[in-house]
C-alpha cells in the first residue's frame, strides 16, 4: 500500500518533528491541527492545516475540527469496495492512509492536586479517539501510530518495503490504537465515577476499569501446569517494581517477580541501610545496619537455610564487598537502586543470578487488588506508618529508648509478613519469625524454633504480632522464649488479662492501635 497523505495530530509531541521531515522527504502530504500544524510548519514543514483541508473552520473553540466527512471518510474508506470510491470520486475526497494521533493529557491533568472537574472535562479529547479508531478498524488499508516509541518502527517498516506498511505490522498497530483510546476511555470513567458534581472524590469510583499492558510472556507460573503473563500498570507508580531494569541474569520467573515484589516492597518502607531477604513471600531475614554488607550479613543470619534460593533487596547502593559476600549463597533476585561497577563484575561471576536496579521510591498504588471467584476485592495500601509518639504503654514497666527503637523495626518488619505474624527483634534484626499459621501460639512456636535453629538468643528481645493476642497463652510463649518488650495492635476482650500477664512477668508492653493482617 502506497501512502499518499498522511495526518498528524498529536498532544505528546516527541520526536514527531522528525517523523514528518522524513514523510514530507518521501512526497506524503501531511495534513495536521492546532499546535501541532505551527510546529511543523515552524521546523520548515509543509503542512496541510485542518480547515483549508476540509474547507470548514474550526470551531466551539476547537471541539469541532476533525469531525468532518472528509477527514472520516478519508480514513474509513476501503480501495477494494467499489461503492466506497464512487462515493469518495463523486465527493472529490481523498484517502488518508496514515494516521498519527494521540491524545489529550487527561490522566496527567487530573493527577494535579488543583485539578477542577471543569478543567478535567476539557481535557477529554473527543475528536482523536474518533480518528484512533476509525483507523485502527481499518487497519487492513491504513496505518495508525498513537505512541511516539512506534515511529522509528513505522519508518523502518516504510524504508524495508519501498515505502509501504505491511498488513502485520498494520494490524499491532491497529492493536495498540485499541488499547489506547480503551485505556483512554477507562482512565476518564475511573475518575469521573469516582467525583460528585460538586467536585468532591469519593474512596472508590463505581466502575473501576483496569488498564495493563504485557511485558512479556513467562515459562509457566506458581506452578509449572500453569500459564502466566507479566503485565505492567499503565498508571505506574515510581519505584514500583514493574519499573525494574535487569543487568543480568536468566529470565524471571511467576514466582521471582512475585518474591521480588515483596522483598522490596519491605526494604522500601526502611530509612537506614537495610536488607530483606524473601522466600515464598516472607521476609525469612531483616536487619538494619551503618551499611549494606553488614545489613546483609544480620539478615542472613536470621534464617540462612531459608536464605537459600531467596529473593535480597537493598535500600543502599550495592558495593563490590556485598555482592563478593550475597554471591556465596544460592541466590535467585538481587534488587537494589544502584550497583557499582565493581560490584556489577563481581555479580557477573555468577552469570545465572537475575540482577535488577530500581530507583528507590516510597510511592505505593492507589489500590490493593485481590481476584475472587466471579469478583474483586479492592482496598487502599497497607501504607500506614507510626512513631514513638503514636504508642500507648499499657504496662506498669515502660520501654527503654533501644526497645522502642526495636519495637518499631520490629513492628515495620511484621506488616511484611503472612498473617498470623510474630517476629523476634534485637539491635535492628530479626533473630526468628512465624508466619502464616492459623494459630498465633504456633506462630510464636515458630518463631523461637527458628531462632535456637540459627543460633541466635532471643533474650531480651522484642516482639511484634500483628494482631492482638485474644488470649495470654500466646504472650505467654513469647516471654517464655526471652522476650522483654511487646508491641502489638490491642484491641482484644482478654486485653486487660494479657496486660496482667506481661506485668505479672516483668515485661513491658505497648499497643499502636493498628492491626497489619496480611493474607
């Protein structure tokens, strides 16, 4: 197919100066609007404008522009149907075989804290969705591009077929177009359910649509029976890990990117140096320290037959001395924001070990998503936090300034962990954990068992359970193991007999008030 006009009009701008030079070199005619016309023209350009095109001028202020026969037949008539060009030669119209468009910045005029339902109603974009898809829907006889990463693909294409586009590459860019002017359309309905006309948001729009693009196909998921994609959020959070870059090493797996996830996720929420280690979802070691190596190596301490094939996040760049040190053990993931490049050769020794950098952010989502049965689950984040000054001693013995500080690294540490949650803490590591047990007093069990199975004394250390304790028993095996301090939500009928325990036993305790289930 032979391309002889082509129309540009397009809100994100990059590199569509140099998309035109090289049309207007090939003798396409390029008809385009508004800002975008000015601009070609201004880079030299010759330039069709909309209204001497189409013989009307624009108006209601730009709203009407390219909603003309012209421009719509022009894209949606078929060469190979003869009534369509009887009907484009008795209306002396033209075809247009390439459409660049893509569309107004809604989602970014709406992120704004300022943004007025006013202002976001003027920025839906009425005109560019229409030719999108007129387009996209005939893809078998015209090109449309809506993403400035495809030019370069698009004039690729022109030069390997003596200017023309081949259907295949015609249709992923039909493709595409849907899934823009979809996820255009969706990203305006969340935010428009999710308002009153009087310009006040509610927690939750009525109709949540969900906008994701693949980013590749994987060997199989949590199981290898099992299928499974990576798809990536189009509204992306910085920092998040669909964001990662990977240096090195095989292909993730389900089950890396899920580990991944939770391991940094974790490590994220710490503002000294720290290191997590994760297998199957739980941190299985902790700690913060003056420096990644030794966080690393208090984190592998706790647990180093769990370390095994496990998933370790930094919060701190990555130096030669830690990699030398993490490569030792059977890792699967090292994530951290930055690597030097001695450590980069020293990781290269170990050519298997996926290797990933992601900028360190403290973003997190705008939803918690959780798929049932015919159905989905949506919360806000688990992003609450708490200070010294949001806990509540309830015991006649207070906490020292050092168990404090080791009751909220602790307390950090359990909202990372599968619920029913206990987690042993002392000088910035974790020294056992309990994860995941239908009982709190097997999680404790656990725990303790963990601790005597690496070596580490729980004397004097402190305790997070993420949620209450509804009876003493479960204090009671915390303090049985060495523990000194508690830190844990409160809440319980039985509170007051679990404070008479702890005071019974000479220990102190505080509540925050907060619980940190994790299913």
């Amino acid at each position: 197919m032979s391309i002889k006009q082509a129309l540009i009009s397009v809100s994100d701008k990059t590199g569509v100066v140099d998309l035109a030079q090289e049309l207007n070199q090939r003798g396409i005619t390029i008809i385009s609007t508004g800002g975008t016309a000015k601009l070609l023209q201004n880079a030299g350009i010759p330039v069709i404008e909309i209204s001497d095109y189409t013989g009307f001028p624009e108006m209601l202020d730009g709203r009407v522009k390219t909603l003309h026969p012209k421009i719509h037949a022009g894209i949606l008539a078929r060469n190979d149907l003869p009534e369509h060009q009887i009907a484009m030669e008795k209306s002396s119209f033209a075809n247009i075989e390439l459409v660049v468009v893509n569309l107004y910045p809604f989602s970014q005029t709406v992120a704004k804290p300022d943004c007025s339902l006013e202002n976001a109603i003027e920025n839906i974009d009425i005109g560019g969705p229409t030719m999108v898809r007129a387009a996209a829907k005939n893809y078998q006889k015209v090109t449309v591009v809506t993403n400035p990463q495809d030019y370069t693909l698009l004039l690729d294409e022109m030069k390997n077929n003596n200017g023309d586009v081949g259907i295949a590459r015609r249709f992923q860019f039909a493709q595409n177009a849907f899934s823009h002017t979809a996820a255009y359309d969706n990203t305006i309905s969340n935010y428009l359910t999710a308002i009153e006309a009087d310009n006040n948001h509610k927690d939750f729009p009525e109709s949540l649509n969900l906008n994701f693009n693949m980013v590749q196909n994987l060997r199989y998921g949590e199981n290898p029976h099992q299928k499974a994609a990576f798809y990536r959020d189009n509204v992306m959070t910085k920092g998040s890990l669909a964001c990662y870059t990977q240096l090195q090493g095989k292909e993730l797996s389900f089950n890396n990117i899920a580990d991944t996830d939770a391991a940094w996720e974790c490590v994220k929420s710490f503002d000294k140096p720290a290191c997590v280690i994760v297998k199957h979802a739980n941190p299985c070691g902790v700690a913060i320290a003056d420096n990644a190596f030794n966080a690393y190596q208090l984190a592998l301490a706790t647990d180093p037959t769990s370390a095994f094939g496990g998933i370790i996040a930094f919060n701190q760049t990555l130096d030669q001395e830690t990699a030398k040190a993490v490569i030792k053990q059977f890792v699967e993931v090292i994530i951290a924001p930055e690597i030097t490049n001695d450590a980069k050769q020293a990781l290269a020794q170990k050519k298997n070990i996926r290797v990933l950098i992601l900028p360190l952010t403290k973003g997190h989502h705008q939803f918690d998503l959780k798929r049932i049965g015919g159905g989905l689950l949506v919360q806000t984040p688990d992003s609450h936090s708490i200070s010294v000054d949001d806990l509540k001693v309830v015991t006649k013995l207070k906490p020292t300034p050092q168990q404090l500080e080791d009751l909220l690294f602790a307390w950090r540490v359990a909202k990372f962990v599968k619920s029913n949650t206990i987690v042993f803490c002392n000088n910035g590591q974790t020294l056992g954990i309990g994860a995941g047990q239908m009982s709190r007093i097997d999680s404790a069990k656990i725990a303790s068992i963990k601790a005597q199975h690496a070596g580490l004394n729980l004397a004097e250390s402190v305790v997070a359970s993420d949620a209450f304790f509804p009876f003493r028993d479960g204090l009671d095996v915390v303090v049985a193991a060495g523990a000194k301090a508690v830190i844990q939500p409160g809440g319980s009928i039985r509170d007051d007999e679990v404070i008479t325990a702890a005071d019974e036993q000479g220990v102190t305790m505080v509540y925050t008030g907060i619980r940190h289930f994790r299913h």
